[in-house]
C-alpha cells in the first residue's frame, strides 16, 4: 500500500559552504515528491550567507533534491559536506 510508506521530515540545514564575492549569498531549495510518477514540488528555500550557521526549515516527503544556487554573477562558492536534520515523519 503505498499510503503507508513513510515519509522523512527536514527539519534544519546545516550548510557546509565557502562563499566570497560581493553580497555572496546563495539559496538552498529542497524539492520533494511522494511517488515516482509525480512532479518535485519546492518544499522550503533557504537564503545561506558565509556567516550563516544554519537554516531552519520544514519539509517532508518520501524523496527529495537538495539545489544549491546563486543568482548572482559575482559569487563564487565551493559546497562542502551539507548536513540536514532528518527524523521519521508521516502524513496525516
């Protein structure tokens, strides 16, 4: 039955970045889908700049894309090892 399949839920981003640049910011998008055959629907957006820490979020979804970008032409980035709070979630 794939009702009961479980779902993750994201709860933080811990991002793992080297920014530099004018205004260097980039986003973290996190898209999620529940079946296969389904679009990714953009479940949550974090702004990251080079002090930032972490990002509180809240999404779930049994898959999941984590994009990583920048819209400015003046940022360069290197991404490191990008962590994210995950925990057993459910539909309801």
């Amino acid at each position: 039955n794939p009702e009961s399949v479980s779902t993750i839920g994201i709860e933080k981003i811990i991002p793992d970045i080297e920014l530099s640049g004018t205004d260097a910011e980039v986003s973290y998008i996190i898209k999620t889908r529940d079946f296969p055959s389904s679009s990714a629907v953009t479940e949550a957006t974090a702004s990251v700049l080079a002090d930032t820490k972490k990002a509180d979020i809240r999404c779930r979804g049994r898959t999941g894309i984590l994009r990583v970008s920048s819209a400015s032409t003046t940022t360069a980035w290197t991404l490191g090892e990008t962590r994210l709070d995950l925990r057993p979630d459910g539909r309801r």
